[in-house]
C-alpha cells in the first residue's frame, strides 16, 4: 500500500497548499480596505497551531515527511495573515487576535515541546504528539464555527470565505484517505470531522450566498440603471417641440 499511499500523500500535499493559500483573496481585501471587517482570526490562530504541531509530528515519526514539509509551508503562511490582522484589525480585535495567538501559539506549543521532548521518548513521545495533534486539528476544523453562527444570524455568507471552506472540505477528505491507507489514526479521526465540518460550512454557503449588490434609488426603490442612449439638452428638447407644434 506505500505506492497508493505515497500518490493520496502527494494529492493531499497539493490540496493542503491551496487550502493554505486559500484566503489570499480575503487579506487582499484586508490590505485594500486597511480594516478586517467582521472576519474572525480564530481560524489562522489554530491552524498556525496545528501545522505547528504537526510539523513536530512529521519530523518526529520516521517516514512522515510529507506531514512535515507541508505543515511546514502552513507555519510560514499563517504567520504572515496573522501578522495582517494585528496590523489591520480594531484596536479591539488586534488585541483578542494578540492574547489568543500568544497564549496558543507561543505559550501552548512551546510547553507541548518541551514537555514531549525532555519526558517522553520513542513511540511513546509520538503517540503523544498524535493525540495533540489530532484534538487540535478538529479545533481548527472546528474555528470557523463562530463564522458559520454570524452566517446563520446575518443570514448572509458574506464572512465566511468560499475558497477556504471547500478547500477545508477536500483536505479532510484526502487525508482521511491517506490516514486509511497508512492506517494512522491520528490523522484519519480529525480529518473525517474536518470533511463533515467542511461539507457542513459548504452546505450553508450555497444556502446562505453573498447576494449581488444592486444600487437602488432611494426614492422610488427601484434599482438605477446605466442610460443606454445619451440625454438630450436643452437645445434639443426646443428643436422636437417646434417641429411637434409645426406638425400640428
């Protein structure tokens, strides 16, 4: 099964960069507008956390070094969105976004590796990373949660990046199929949640889609439109009414 599971690895590796890079589009409109509206940082905040983790993972168990360098990869992205949103997000959400990523980021991960590293050794070090690795995954399928209840409320999915969703859906599904075939659990159990999860998010974007702006006229409430011929001025409106009073 190492050829079928080396080619799932490889197609879960593409997959996983474009769901990285997925919400390029997003810090964009961050960086245009200089503000980050009503996204939430929580999601960049936990999978910076877990592609930490399991970049740890993949550099501690022997042949997993396609978990390990695409892990890799999300360490360096998400750094640089989260560095976005101190810079772009309200005074207020700058600093939520500053206490969860210290707290998570710095604090929680280097405590994970000392602890695993100077107490644990051998399989035993590795499972343990596994398990963290696999509670924070679901927690990072999990984040876009609060994104899905402002769907809900607002009943718009203006808030809840498409890209990012469907890309979280096929990621799950790939290294669910990859964690079958390598028979390891740790990844195989987040993974299959972040599939449902994805599917879920996938499910209230096409019920819940961003409507199209329409400029409406505020006093009669009917949407403007464009003239498609130019107006007549003043001169031309004198020459048709000399020519309807000869014609009477």
């Amino acid at each position: 099964m190492e050829a079928p599971s080396f080619f799932v690895g490889v197609v879960g590796n593409i997959i996983s960069v474009l769901m990285f890079l997925s919400p390029v589009g997003t810090f964009w409109r961050i960086v245009k507008n200089k503000s980050t509206e009503e996204f939430e940082s929580l999601p960049y905040i936990c999978t910076l956390l877990n592609s930490s983790l399991w970049t740890y993972y993949g550099i501690t168990k022997p042949g997993s070094y396609l978990v390990a360098t695409v892990n890799g990869f999300g360490i360096v992205v998400e750094i640089i969105y989260i560095s976005l949103f101190l810079i772009f997000a309200p005074p207020r959400m700058r600093g939520k976004t500053a206490i969860l990523a210290g707290i998570l980021d710095v604090g929680f991960l280097a405590a994970a590796v000392l602890v695993t590293h100077l107490a644990l050794h051998g399989d035993m070090r590795i499972d343990a990373i596994g398990f963290l690795g696999a509670g924070l995954n679901i927690i990072m399928y999990c984040s876009p949660l609060a994104a899905m209840r402002t769907v809900v409320a607002t009943k718009s999915a203006e808030y809840m990046p498409f890209l990012l969703s469907f890309f979280m859906f096929l990621n799950g599904g790939v290294w669910t199929l990859y964690a079958v075939l390598e028979q390891d659990w740790f990844l195989g159990v987040p993974n299959g949640a972040g599939f449902v999860l994805g599917t879920i998010q996938l499910v209230l974007y096409a019920i819940y889609r961003p409507a199209k702006h329409v400029s409406v006229d505020l006093e009669d409430g009917w949407p403007q439109s464009e003239h498609l011929l130019p107006s007549s001025s003043p001169e031309d409106n004198k020459n048709e009414e000399w020519s309807i009073s000869r014609q009477k």
